[in-house]
C-alpha cells in the first residue's frame, strides 16, 4: 500500500511543481527549436543583421519565409530574439549570438541542442530496450557522426592547442620535433587533422570502431594533401600493439565503449614507457548524490540513457554511461596499469575531466 496515500495534499508545492512542469515543457521545445536554428544558419545569419522582417531574414538564409516566421515565434517567446510590433522585425542580440552562432565557439550552445533532437528520434527504440534490455547500434542514431563531428570541433579542435596541449608540460615541443601519437574513437578525427596540420614533423593515427567516419576522415585528410596521418576502422578492444606511441588521446570515448577495460589496457600497453595517453571525458561523479547540483547533469544522464549506454549494451557491453565519473574512472586507469593519474580541469569547461596518465 502507497505510504503517502493519506498524507495530505501541499497545494503551494504542488501548484509549484506543475508551474515546473509546464516550463519544462516549454523549454524542451525551444530546445528542439534552437537545434533547428542552428542546422539552418538561421543565428549564423541573424548575427549579421539589422532588425529585419521574416521575408528579409529568409533572404538573407535562403530558406521559405513561412518556416522562418513561425520558428521566429518560437524565439521570440522563448525570450531569445526580440521582437518590434511597430516595424515587424526581429532582431539577435549580441549578447545571445555569443552563446548561439558558430563564429563564438567554443561557447556555441546550439551545437549541444542537436542531441536533443537525434535521441529524440530512437525514442520507441530506447522503451523496447527498457522492456527487453540490450541496445541500439551506432547506425540506428540519425546524424550521429555529423553531430559528435560538430561537438568535437567545438569542444575539442578550438581550444586543442591554446589550452588543451599545455596541460601536458613538453608535449606541444614534443610534437613539433616529432613523435608518434593515437586517437582511440577518434570519429571524423577533426583533432588529429588539426594536429597534423599544425605539427608536420609528427605522425598521426586514428581508429574508430565505425567505417563511415573514418572513410570521412581520410577523405578530409586526402583534401588537405596531409601525408603524416592514417586512419583505420578498429575495434579499441582489439587493438595489440606494444610501446608504439609517445602520445595516446581519447576524446570523450572510453564511457560508451563494449570493453572499456580492455580497451584501456590496450592503451597501456600500445604506450611508450615514457608516453602520454590524454584521456578527455565528461566531468562528474560515480556517486549519484555528488552530480545534484551539476549544471547539465539531467542533460548528460539523459543523453547516457538513450546513446553512450546503450550502444555499449548493445554489444553486450558494460554500459558504463556518460556519468561513469571521476571515481570509477581513475580507478580503471590504475587497474589497467597506470600509476599515475591526474585530472585536470579548464576554468572554462564544466563538461569535462581532462586526465593526463602515465604508466
């Protein structure tokens, strides 16, 4: 029998919580909407506008006046583009363009709004895998390479040089007289292009478990006529190789691997002795109660549920989640055989962990 079922009704705090209720409501659309705003250009464009009406601001994308009207509606009341009845034009304000057009990243939020609606689409999918247990395939997720390129770009490629290398003392001369390094998941490997390009005198190599990414990757990389990087489709669990690399990164990939320990063993043992492996991943806690106050965390449990989990669960994996956390993740480094772990953090990002490992 319910233990609440006599206790009485808190009207304030409920009237409260379905106020909650509607706001979320009301967000999640923006959010939707926001993603659109970004796959259109749709801020990209208004960033360069005067106040304009919707038929000049669907010129100036190229896109139907219709279409723009309406998600302009949507903006509008969402409180992110104002809106002059007296001269029917809209206008972005610079402060908002900052967090919302591609010229600002790192700090381009609309790129993130794109999970939204790609875990939205397998979401009779994901109930099926509630009922029955198992996964989804990488291949069932609509736009899933696109949108992890996009994200990488932002949160890994702009600041890669200027503030992420620096966490490693030497690694940046390292990589200008010339060493080896590997990136494990290395998707569209938009990092490794940019290191590659930036230090001529060392050698670049990617894997990923999925062909069409890195068919995409070695078709930029033929573009750029870069000739010190590789890419291979490569299972991280299979990978055997011994002391080759003076420099290993994951970017965000070790969470939602099948065989995550075998794939930091593999990592280990393809490392130099006196080698680097970078490990970026989502910056939280394995303890539940330490994430309440995380700024994105309903967002990241969210995105573990419907992708990063269930793809390693798919395979039969261990489905650690994107929130597998700090805790567990340092302990799995020093099982796989490292000694030394250190997690590192940028004042500016709160989404992530940066650990430098060392055997």
């Amino acid at each position: 029998m319910c233990s609440n079922c006599n206790l009485q009704l808190d009207a304030t705090q409920s009237d409260a919580f379905a106020e909650r209720l509607v706001g979320i409501l009301n967000d999640g659309a923006l959010g939707l909407m926001i993603s659109l705003g970004y796959r259109t250009r749709l801020f990209d464009v208004m960033e360069t506008l005067e106040p304009s009406t919707s038929q000049q601001i669907a010129d100036a994308s190229r896109l139907n006046e219709r279409y723009v009207r309406e998600w302009l509606g949507a903006m509008v009341t969402g409180k992110i583009v104002m809106y002059d009845p007296a001269t029917g034009t809209y206008r972005l304000p610079t402060e908002h363009a900052a967090w919302l057009t591609r010229r600002n990243a790192p700090n381009n939020v609309a790129v993130t709004a794109q999970w939204l609606t790609m875990i939205g689409q397998v979401e009779d999918r994901i109930v099926e895998s509630f009922e029955n247990g198992g996964g989804l395939q990488y291949k069932e997720y609509n736009r899933f390479n696109e949108v992890m390129a996009d994200e990488s770009y932002q949160t890994v490629v702009t600041p890669l040089v200027e503030n992420l290398l620096p966490l490693v003392p030497g690694l940046i001369e390292k990589l200008e007289r010339g060493i080896s390094v590997l990136d494990v998941g290395c998707g569209r490997g938009k990092a490794m292009l940019a290191l590659a390009e930036r230090f001529p005198n060392s050698r670049f190599t990617g894997y990923d478990f999925l062909e069409d990414p890195v068919r995409a990757a070695e078709d930029e990389a033929a573009a750029r006529g870069l000739s010190n990087i590789a890419f291979m489709a490569r299972d991280a669990a299979a990978i055997d190789e011994t002391e080759r690399y003076d420099a290993v990164f994951t970017f965000d990939s070790v969470h939602d691997q099948a065989d995550p320990a075998r794939m930091l063993k593999n990592i280990f043992k393809a490392l130099k002795p006196d080698g680097t492996y970078f490990c970026q991943d989502i910056a939280g806690s394995s303890q539940l109660q330490n994430n309440i106050d995380h700024p994105v965390a309903t967002l990241l449990y969210a995105i573990s549920t419907t992708h990063c989990m269930s793809v390693s669960l798919a395979q039969n994996g261990a489905g650690l989640g994107t929130m597998w956390g700090k805790e567990l993740a340092t302990k799995m480094f020093e099982e796989a055989g490292f000694s030394s772990v250190e997690c590192k953090e940028l004042e500016h990002d709160f989404i992530n962990y940066y650990y430098i490992v060392r055997k």
